[in-house]
C-alpha cells in the first residue's frame, strides 16, 4: 500500500514539473513579440534621406532595429507588436516626407525636404 501512495506522489511531482514548463514556454511567447517587416522606400535619394529615415523609424516607439538600404532603396524594421505596428511605422516616414511602400509622402514635409533630397 505504502508504495501506491509513493507512486502517486511521483507522478503528482512529475505532473507538477510539467506544468511548470508549460508556463515557462507560455512565458517565452509573451516575450517574443517582435516582428521584422521590409518598407518600400524608393523616393528616398541621398545618404541624408538615409538619415531622416532612420531617424523618423527609430521616433516610433516599439522600434527596436532599423536597417535603411540606400542601394535596395527599403528598410528592414524589427519592432515589438503590442506597441505598434506597421501602419504607424508607414505614417511616421510619410510625415518625415518619404514614400513608404504605396503611401505617398506627406506633401508639406517632402516640400520642405532639402533640394538633394527630391525626386529628380
Ligand atoms: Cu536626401
């Protein structure tokens, strides 16, 4: 009888233990909100533009890695999804005065862009 009762209070650890690692990997997914997503930046012309970019991307908060390519005329952007998302990512390089994918440039700020910095 004494060693039923063993046997169930392994299997009751054993049950617990797996529970516990469950709620670790629910854990983990909690944490690993960020997602990588590639903008279409093809008004962009010079290093500056490069510049302005970054800097309009890196504004938004959630951001967490901007690669502008100059050359592949786009941005890789790492950012976290509970704080923001691609649309306001779009929203702040159109406002810094960039195309971004098919949302044209807010007009004011493209003409506010230094001359190197329009489109030919
Ligand atoms: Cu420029």
């Amino acid at each position: 009888m004494k060693s039923k009762k063993n046997n169930l209070l392994v299997l009751a650890i054993i049950t617990l233990a797996m529970l516990m690692i469950n709620i670790n990997n629910a854990d983990s997914k909690v944490i690993q909100k960020s997602k990588t997503i590639t903008i279409e930046l093809n008004s962009m012309q010079c290093d500056m533009c490069v510049e302005k970019v970054t800097d309009a991307i890196n504004s938004v908060e959630g951001v967490e890695k901007v690669s502008v390519d100059l050359d592949k005329k786009s941005a890789i952007v790492t950012y976290n999804t509970d704080l923001t998302n691609k649309k306001a990512i779009v929203k702040a390089i159109t406002l810094a005065g960039y195309d971004a994918n098919k949302s044209p440039a807010d007009k004011e700020a493209y003409d506010n862009l230094n001359p190197c910095c329009k489109k030919p």
